[in-house]
C-alpha cells in the first residue's frame, strides 16, 4: 500500500501543468461598448488592437489568467464629434491616459451559464476598480491556417463610469455600461515565430519592389 501510495504522488509529482501560454491576436480581438442616450437610444463604440497574454488550461480552466492593454486611442463612435468628446478631458483625457488595462486575479466557473467568471482589476482614467467578466469559450484547437494551437471566446460585463471618473452627462445618458468582448489568442512563441516570418516575406517584397 505504501508503496503504491507513493508511486502515485511521484506520478503527480511529474505530471506537467497543461496551461499553455497565448499571445491575443490584434486583428481578432475587438470589444464593444454600448450606453443608453436619454432612453432614445443605445449608441456603441468599438475598440480593437488589444495586446496581451493568456495563460488557459484547457483541462481546468480555473488554473488560467489573463492580462490585457486595451489602445484606447482605436476607440471609435462612427461620429467624429463624438470621438472628439472622448479624446478630451472631458472623458477620457487621451493625453494622460491613452491605455486602459485589465490583470485577472481569480478565475472560478460560472454555474449560471456554465462557462467561466473572471474577476480582475480594471486600470481605466487613471482609476483601478474590480470588475467581473462572464466567459464563454468559443473554441480551443488548431487554427487550420497558422496551424497554431488557439483558443476563442466571448466576454461580457456591466460597469458604471461614474466608478472610473467618467461620470458626465449622469443620468441623461445612462451610468451603466455593457461590455462586449470576443477575443482569439494564439500559442505565443508559434505566434511570435508566424509573425516574424511575416515580417521577413513583407520585408523581401519590399526589396524585390525597389
């Protein structure tokens, strides 16, 4: 019995964790933002370039984390008066805070929805508050043309900007705000490798143009 016993903890022992590192893929990785305008309606902006890194374990996906910087200068309305009014200080005062960025600090499953909760601290305006993310896992597998292990999913939360000193207007146009994420991330150093191979064909291209 004794013996067994610690044949099983030497197995444990050297059975690797199967959280695999991802780098988000700019190009894939977008979110939405959308309020309330005096009850008439509910206009949105769009933001993409996000840059970070996941760390997921497919077989136990409270093992994971993850870290983002959101580019808040690619935030965009559709209405250029309107992209004018965020840039300012008025709202996001671009000038001194041209990023926003989360870092997850717990991971658990989401019993509701059957997917994933994702708590962590939002740096936004120069203002950390926690936020809860609900997750739901479009996929994990090989991306059939990078060939890289890759992992897909859909995010969404609620905040009030008023947490974060974005409070004008309130309440002609609502406090509350809804998130909406979908994001891809690929196997970092494979990325990073796909990346560099592309940098280099873009790179003879330009040569062989001159």
């Amino acid at each position: 019995m004794l013996s067994r016993f610690v044949l099983v903890m030497t197995l444990a022992a050297s059975t690797p964790l199967y959280a695999m590192t991802y780098t988000f893929e700019p190009g894939h990785t977008q979110g939405v933002i959308r309020w309330n305008h005096l009850g008439f309606a509910n206009p949105s902006a769009h933001f993409s370039l996000v840059e970070g890194t996941l760390e997921f374990d497919e077989a136990a996906p409270v093992r994971s984390s993850v870290a983002v910087t959101i580019p808040l200068t690619a935030l965009s309305t559709g209405v250029p008066d309107l992209d004018e009014d965020f840039r300012s200080a008025d709202f996001f005062d671009l000038a001194k805070f041209p990023t926003a960025t989360f870092k997850s600090t717990k991971v658990e499953k989401n019993g509701e929805s059957g997917g994933l909760k994702v708590t962590g601290e939002l740096n936004l305006h120069g203002i950390i508050r926690p936020i809860s993310l609900d997750v739901t896992v479009n996929k994990v597998g090989t991306n059939p043309r990078d060939k890289l292990p890759t992992v897909g999913f859909e995010a969404t939360a609620v905040l009030n900007r008023s947490d974060f000193g974005l409070g004008r207007y309130v309440p002609q146009v609502s406090d509350e705000i809804r998130l909406h994420i979908t994001a891809e991330a690929a196997e970092a150093k494979g990325y990073a490798e796909f990346l560099k191979a592309q940098a280099a064909r873009e790179a003879a291209k330009a040569t062989k143009s001159k």
